[in-house]
C-alpha cells in the first residue's frame, strides 16, 4: 500500500488540505471535483446558487470564475462586498430610519453592477478605437481608475442626491422607483450596458460572501432583497447578462419569506452531496500532494491515509456521518486527523482521537454561523455538554425529547427565539431548529420499518423508513482545555 523501497514517501501530518477559504486556496481549480450544480450553473440554467456554510459555494464560484473568463468576449465581474462595507450600511442610523428600504437598495445595487460591468468593458477598451456606448464605458474607467466604486461610495451618493430633491424615500412620491432611477444614474448606465450586451458583449456576474455583516435587521435583509430585484431586472433585459447570486440557504429561506415576489427567486441550485463525491474531494487533494512530492503509491489515495474501518463502521462512513457531508468539514476533520499522526500508517486511534477537536470546532462554527438568527447558542451548546456528557452517541425520539424538556426548563438562555419555545412548550420546534442548524443529525434504524423507540422525522426520513435523531458528537463532549 505504501511507496515502494527507495521511492518518496511522505509522512500523513506532511499532507496539506488546503485554504479553509476557497479564495485563498492557490490549488483550489487543481482538485475542484466537477458536479451536476457546476454543470447547469456552467450553462447558465441557474441564477442562484444555495449552499448550507462550508457546502463549496464559494469553490463553484472561483472555477466559474476562471471558465467564464475563457469564453469569447465575454467580461466577467465579482462582487463580493467587504464585510466592513455592509456593516458601514447597516450601522449607519440615517440609512437605517429613512432610507432603508427595499427599492432603495435595487437601484443602488443597479447603479453598482452596471458601473462594475462599463468600468469592466471599457478598461479592455484603452488603447484602441472606441465610439458611442464603448467610449462611455471607457470614460467611466478612466475617471473612477479602472475600478468602479465601492459599495458605501455608491450608497452615499445616491443619499446626497436624494436629500437634494427629498428627505426621505416616502417624501419621492408615487413616482419612487423612476425617481430613484434618475437619482441613481440608472436610465443612462442601463441603455449603454445594454447596447453594450446586444452588440455581442456578453458579462457575467458572480455575487459572494452575501451573508458577511447581514445581521438578520430588516434594513439587512431588504438590502439583500434589493440585490435580487437588482438582479432579477437586469437579467431580464438581455440574455447576454447572466449574474448569478451565491447565498446560504438559511439567509435564502428568509430572505423569501419576507417578499411577495419569491416566485421570482425559485431557480436556485442547491448544493447537495453524495458520498462518492465527498470521497472524491479527500483523494484528490491527496493525490495532489503526493504528486507535488514525487511520491507514487499502489493504492487508491483514501486508504493511502486512512483506516478501512474505525470501530465496526467504514471509515467514509463514518467520516460523512460526522461532517453532515459539508466538504469544509470533511477537510478539517481530515486535517485534524493527519495532524496528530506520526508516520505515514493509517491510524484509527488518532482518527476517533480527531473527532474531540473537531466537534469544538464545529460548536463555535456554528455558533458563528446562526449568532444572528439564534444568540445564546453558545450557552445550550455549554448547558448541553455539561448535563449530557455521558449519553450515547445515537438516541431515540423519547430520550431526545427528555433532553429537551430538560433544557428548557432549565438553561440559562434569555432570548426571544428561545422563550418563545418554551413558552409554548414547543420541543418539536428545538428539535427541528437543532437539525436544521446541523447540531442534530440522524440515522436509518435497522431492519424494515425501523424500530418502535425510533421518532418519524419529517424534514429527513425517507419513504417507508424511520429515523431517529442524533447529537453530533462534538455536542457532548467537552471542550479541550
């Protein structure tokens, strides 16, 4: 299984799994693992794309990147607000009183993605001969330096230009959305992109890292709404304009609650795993790596790292099992592993070992993840560690909603979310919130039908099958110290 003699050999704790950040990852294209979602998103059937945290949206949208950029005459632009720029927005009290409504933020969102795609074109364009719409796209490259304004500058002056004509949005009038469209310049910027995009000019739009600063506000989350009607209406005009919007799919399922307007936003990819290719991703970094280091091996890269089996299950097992089949997790978990061993032999000790530090990794990511949504996480995450530390790994429906009466009564949480729970005694309503947050999995019960202790779960069982849900493990194990 291992390099011949005298040949390279590389030790497990030497292997390199990559940037946990997909932007940062000089490899990333080198081991991407192709896929149904990059295949439609590649040919642009899908204007969304929705992923759970660490599910590899931001990894589809690099190789989508770097593919676009190939084709022929076709601009491709990346808008990615800065974390700072949308909590500038969103703390500013002026902004959050008067103007933060949804149509406000479509036009500036407009006024942004047309300036990025002229400033785009039009900087391809210094140095030859340019006339009507492609000299207007070259000026606005020239007088903003190649690259067009951020987002707080565009915001802040379409403000001063409102507060010219208005005080607030509702002083604009019935004529609101023409009104913000002269206000914004997007009259004039739509009809040059647009003679731009019917002249053959073809522009991609890749919008990421949507939920960084989004704080789950209503001046938030209408600044989101803003960005898919933004999108939703320039897509509309011509088919040479295609963006694309990566969201998480939490982020996305309330965005869609809060608008009349969802049937527009139903043509998403959602990212979904299988085991196969979750394996895949591990072996193909693995291979990556041996490769840089000149080692060849006569086995397939999985077992060239780890064990066949751990414990009584098979290691891809109960490696996705673990990492609720999100590659992020399954690369740190991984990378937890190899870290720890010594030598270049699979270890199935050091492997189970892995897992402690890899569940307090997974608490505070997911505390980071829904602090917005669900604040005071942290403190059921603690109650639970400390109360339930010696339960067993799997649990049946009765034993999990003991646990959970238990909580209620007696955690140290004071948050609206969670009142509201236990004011209605709503275990039910925990249970299916802790699964969908990824701090509850489940598993098939053996035999047909399953078992009697076993509790129907509706979001995740499948026909003529019974689950029962079940506690990462990380959930009840302590913190390292």
């Amino acid at each position: 299984m291992k390099p011949s003699d005298g040949q390279p050999s590389m030790e497990l704790h030497e292997i390199s799994w990559g940037d946990d950040s997909a932007e940062k990852d000089p490899y990333l294209l080198e081991y991407f693992v192709d896929s149904a979602a990059y295949a439609r998103m590649r040919s642009k059937s899908k204007s969304m794309v929705i992923g759970r945290k660490g599910s590899g949206k931001s990894a589809l949208r690099k190789k989508l990147e770097e593919d676009f950029a190939n084709d022929q005459n076709t601009y491709v632009i990346n808008l990615s607000p800065k974390y700072n720029s949308i909590r500038s927005v969103l703390n500013d009290q002026e902004i959050v009183s008067k103007y933060g409504e949804e149509i406000f933020f479509q036009h500036t969102w407009l006024r942004q993605i047309l300036l990025d795609l002229l400033c785009r074109i039009g900087d391809d364009a210094k140095g030859r001969y340019a006339a009507d719409s492609m000299e207007f796209a070259r000026k606005i490259s020239v007088d903003l330096n190649r690259t067009s304004k951020d987002l707080v500058e565009n915001i802040s002056e379409v403000l001063g230009r409102i507060k010219v004509k208005a005080g607030s949005i509702g002083e604009l009038g019935i004529q609101v959305e023409q009104e913000l469209r002269n206000i914004a310049d997007v009259q004039s910027l739509e009809h040059h992109a647009l003679k731009l995009a019917n002249g053959g000019a073809k522009f991609v739009v890749l919008a990421d890292d949507l939920d960084l600063g989004w704080d789950n506000t209503k001046t938030a989350n209408n600044m989101l709404l803003g960005l898919l009607a933004a999108a939703n209406h320039l897509t509309a005009q011509s088919p040479n304009i295609y963006i694309a919007l990566f969201l998480r799919e939490d982020v996305y399922a309330l965005l869609v609650s809060q608008t009349q307007h969802a049937d527009k936003y139903r043509n998403v990819e959602r990212i979904r795993w299988e085991k196969q290719a979750l394996v895949e991703i591990l072996e193909k970094r693995i291979a990556f790596h041996l490769r840089q280091r000149g080692v060849t091996i006569n086995t397939d890269p999985f077992s060239y790292v780890f064990p066949e089996t751990i414990g009584t299950s098979n290691t891809d097992n109960w490696l996705i099992e673990r990492t609720l089949s999100r590659p992020r997790e399954l690369i740190q978990l991984a990378r937890y592993y190899t870290e720890s061993v010594n030598g270049n032999a699979p270890s199935d000790g050091a492997l189970k070992d892995s897992e402690t530090h890899y569940s307090s990794w997974k608490l505070d990511d997911l505390c980071a993840e829904y602090s917005n949504q669900y604040p005071g996480l942290i403190q059921l995450f603690s109650y639970w560690k400390t109360k339930f530390f010696r339960h067993k790994y799997h649990l049946s429906g009765s034993e999990i909603r003991e646990m959970l009466l238990q909580i209620m009564a007696e955690a140290p949480i004071n948050q609206s979310w969670f009142n509201h729970l236990v004011a209605s005694t709503d275990i039910d309503g925990l249970l299916q919130l802790l699964y969908d947050i990824g701090f509850l999995g489940d598993f098939v019960l053996g035999g047909e039908g399953g078992s009697n202790h076993a509790t129907h779960h509706p979001c995740a069982s499948l026909p003529g099958r019974r689950r029962a849900p079940r506690p990462l493990r990380g959930s009840w194990h302590p913190s390292p110290s």
